[in-house]
C-alpha cells in the first residue's frame, strides 16, 4: 500500500506542496532561446539533483494517485521522476519513450510542440496493459501535445490514465486545455 494510502491533513498536504515548490522554484534553471528562438526551457535538473528537492518533488507527484497501479514517466526527465514515484508507491514503471527508440511492435502517437512535432511509444507488447491504473508523469506542460499523446497511447493500449501530473506548468502556453477528463496536478504554476 502506498505511503499516500492513508488519510492525511489538509496541512500535512499543503506542508509537501509548499516544500516541491520551494526548492522547484529555487532550483529550476531557465535558458532562453533554447532549444529554439523563442523558447525559454525550464530546466528541472538541479531540482532533482538536489536529494530534499528530489525527494519533495517524488512525495508530491505520488500523491496524485495512491492508488495507481503503474506509473509512466514522458522521455527523458518523465524517467527519474516515473522511476522514483514507482518506487515509492511500489508499482511497476514504463518508459514512454520518442519515436524509434523501442524495438517493435509499438504503439505510436505524433503530436506537435511549441517548438514543432514529435511521437512517443510504448510497447504494443510484453506488457499488459489492458484495465491497467496508469499515473502519467512528465516534467513540464507547456502546450499540453506531449501528455495528451502519451495518455492516448494508453488508451490505446486499454489503460486507463487515472491522473497526469506536472512538476512545473506554464500556465500562459495552455496546455492544459488539451488534457483529457483525468486529473492533471502541478507542483509550480507559473
């Protein structure tokens, strides 16, 4: 059973809220220009880099669905944070992985960014998925195409995505609009 299983206090949540979005918004680098002009890229590495922030960050994002069977973390940082709120919860973890970097057969949604289009896989098989309570993680929403096709691919697959969660949204780029009926939890909004 997860650690987040039992009841907890309205202060006992907003204690861990408060403490992710400390050190998120201490800690994020922003880069701008990066990857293209235009674009300012938050970086969340020395957030998880940093053992009290990882770890705030872990208990907050495990919160959202205690009671999920699988979690799945969004290449590339989805990966740390899937693997360290897997653990916690003591559920299983899948990569969702960028196109053509999964041996066949997959699953395989394109979608765009702010920046231009990509796809995600996961595998069409070895794995099943089917009735599966999936927790969705990524590490930043901005316009939202990235977690809408992840969560499709699990749909696809006959999961069901319980909740997505975010460490850091950009609220103003709205990428929550293209969310499904899901609950979708960030730490940070800004």
């Amino acid at each position: 059973m997860s650690k987040h299983g039992l009841t907890e206090s309205a202060d006992a949540v907003g204690e861990r809220v408060a403490r992710a979005g400390e050190a998120v918004r201490r800690l994020t680098r922003w880069h701008d220009d990066f990857p293209t002009p235009g674009v300012r890229f938050a970086d969340l590495t020395p957030v998880f880099a940093d053992a009290e922030g990882f770890h705030a960050v872990i208990d907050c994002l495990g919160a959202c669905a205690p009671d999920a069977d699988l979690v799945a973390g969004v290449d590339a940082r989805g990966f740390l944070l899937g693997a360290g709120v897997a653990a916690s919860l003591g559920t299983g973890v899948v990569a969702v992985r960028k196109a053509g970097k999964l041996p066949p057969p997959v699953l395989s949604r394109e979608y765009t960014l702010e920046y231009g289009s990509a796809a995600l896989e996961i595998p069409a098989d070895g794995i099943d998925l089917k009735g599966r309570r999936v927790l969705l993680l990524d590490d930043v929403l901005a316009t939202g195409g990235t977690l809408a096709a992840a969560a499709g691919l699990f749909a696809a697959a006959g999961a069901e995505v319980v909740a997505a969660a975010v460490v850091l949204e950009l609220s103003a780029l709205g990428g929550r609009a293209h969310q499904g009926d899901y609950s979708l939890t960030s730490i940070v909004q800004l």
